[in-house]
C-alpha cells in the first residue's frame, strides 16, 4: 500500500498524515507492506510547486 500524497493546504496535510499513521498500523497488523511517500514529499519544495 502506498500513502497518500501531500498537498498545498497545511490543514489537509495534518488530516493526510494522521491518516497515513493509521494505515500504516493497519499495515503492520495484517502484514502488508506499506510505503510511506507523504513524509519526504511533504518537505519537498519540488512536489509542493
């Protein structure tokens, strides 16, 4: 499973990283793999243009 992507909109962004949290529990419960792209994006001046 892959996280969702981070958006221009810092209220969004703390939605997505709670939700991106949970999945990953979820994930790790059921041993699934689970890659988390919203973290480094989240800081990237390239994906926020």
């Amino acid at each position: 499973m892959i996280s969702s992507l981070p958006v221009d909109d810092a209220q969004n962004n703390i939605r997505i990283a709670n939700l991106s949290d949970d999945f990953f529990q979820v994930c790790m419960q059921l041993n699934v793999p689970y890659l988390d792209v919203f973290t480094p994006l989240k800081t990237s001046e390239n994906w926020l243009q």
